[in-house]
C-alpha cells in the first residue's frame, strides 16, 4: 500500500489529520510545511496545492484534499475499522435494496451526528480562531484599539460556541461514541487555541476531561507532545 503524505507545520491543525491516520494505522509521510515558513517543504506543497493550505493531505492515488473535517470524514469512511466515524455495520450494500433494520438507522443517525459535530467545529470555532488572529482582515484600516475590540468580542463569542458544543456533542464515552474518533480529534486541537481551553475547563469541565484524555492516549500522545512540547 502506498502511503499518504500530510503537509502541515508544529502546533497548527494539521496536527488533527496527522492524529487521524495514527488512528487509521496507515503509513504517511509528514512534509513540514507552512506558508510562512519558506523552504523546501513549501516549495513541495505549492506544487500539490498552490494555495499552500495545510494541513493539505496527498492520498495513496494522488487524490490532494484540503480541510480538516473533510479529511477526517474521507479517512474514517476509507478505514472503517478505525473508528474514526461510528460504524454502519448493519447498513445494506451500496445499492442494495433491503430497508434499514433499527439498528442500522441509529448507526445512520450516530454517524450524521459526528459528522455534524466535525463541520461545526471548522465551520464556527476553526472560522472563529482566524478573525482573532487576523483581525486586520475582517476590519479595513482598522487601528490597533479596534483590532483589540475585535479580538476580545470573537475570544467571547468563540468560547459560548464551544459551550454550545459541549452541550450538544456529548462524551458517550467519546464525542464520536464508543471509540475515540474524528471529532474527539478534531476538537481537542482547535481548542487547543484562543484560550478555550482555559475556559472550558470551569465552564464545561466534561468537555474539558475529554480532551485531557485524548492527547494522553498512547496512539497520539507522541503527536501532541511534539506540536505543543509541554
């Protein structure tokens, strides 16, 4: 089998996919590589992904995808066995004819709900992350004490989304079910920015509890240590 090759640089979110193909148990190559960090691994993905987006994953056919839930969804659908999305095991065949017993509507329903899970955090707090970093971009000539006003009204809102999340993504005993999945993944590094962390560990100490958990499992423990060396 051929392997994957994962752009990406340290503490960024590439951070989620490189977790994801741990789960997976696949073979990968990991490019360092950033848009502000010339070198010989940005000229490499420019010439996969001219927008030099990371984490930008190149798949075994040469397939390039961007975007971390769409990675992590394609990667939990191309393992199976991972655990990365809740399994549909009693799901008829692609093209089958025979109705969905219970039981293979609920794994429907689990796996809907994690894929939910996975777009809202890239779609609300990842989104959110980036007009605190950059609010120059979201506010034309604005000063330094409108950048400040920026950031601390997003830093709030950030955080009520992520009490959002935790209360609509319960740990049972994972956010992605029985088996530490894509979404445990995906939010436990984007919290890891903006000082959710921090605020999640007194307004939602579950939530909180969770992520603890994930960096300290021996498959990513390696992973995180080396993006946020302690």
């Amino acid at each position: 089998m051929n392997s994957y090759t994962l752009y990406g640089s340290q503490g960024s979110g590439a951070a989620a996919a490189e977790a994801a193909l741990a789960l997976a148990g696949v073979p990968y190559r990991r490019v360092e590589a950033a848009s502000w960090e010339p070198g010989p691994g940005l000229d490499e993905l420019m010439r996969v992904n001219p927008l030099a987006q990371i984490p930008t994953l190149v798949l075994p056919d040469g397939t390039v995808m961007t975007e971390s839930a769409a990675i992590l969804i394609h990667l939990g659908l191309a393992h199976p066995a991972s655990g990365l999305l809740p399994r549909g095991a009693n799901c008829a065949p692609s093209g089958g004819s025979e109705p969905a017993s219970p039981a293979s509507v609920g794994a429907v329903i689990t796996r809907a709900h994690v894929m939910r899970g996975l777009v809202y955090v890239a779609a609300n707090c990842y989104a959110a992350i980036g007009v605190i970093d950059f609010p120059e971009r979201y506010c034309k000539d604005a000063d330094e004490a409108m950048r400040k006003r920026i950031k601390a009204g997003t830093t709030e809102r950030l955080h009520y989304l992520w009490d959002v999340f935790a209360d609509t993504f319960p740990a049972t005993p994972w956010l992605t079910g029985d088996m530490l999945g894509a979404l445990d993944v995906l939010a436990t590094v984007v919290s890891k920015w903006s000082g959710a962390r921090k605020h999640l560990a007194s307004a939602r100490p579950q939530l909180s509890a969770v992520f603890a958990k994930v960096e300290n499992d021996p498959r990513l423990a390696p992973i995180f240590a080396r993006h946020w060396p302690s």
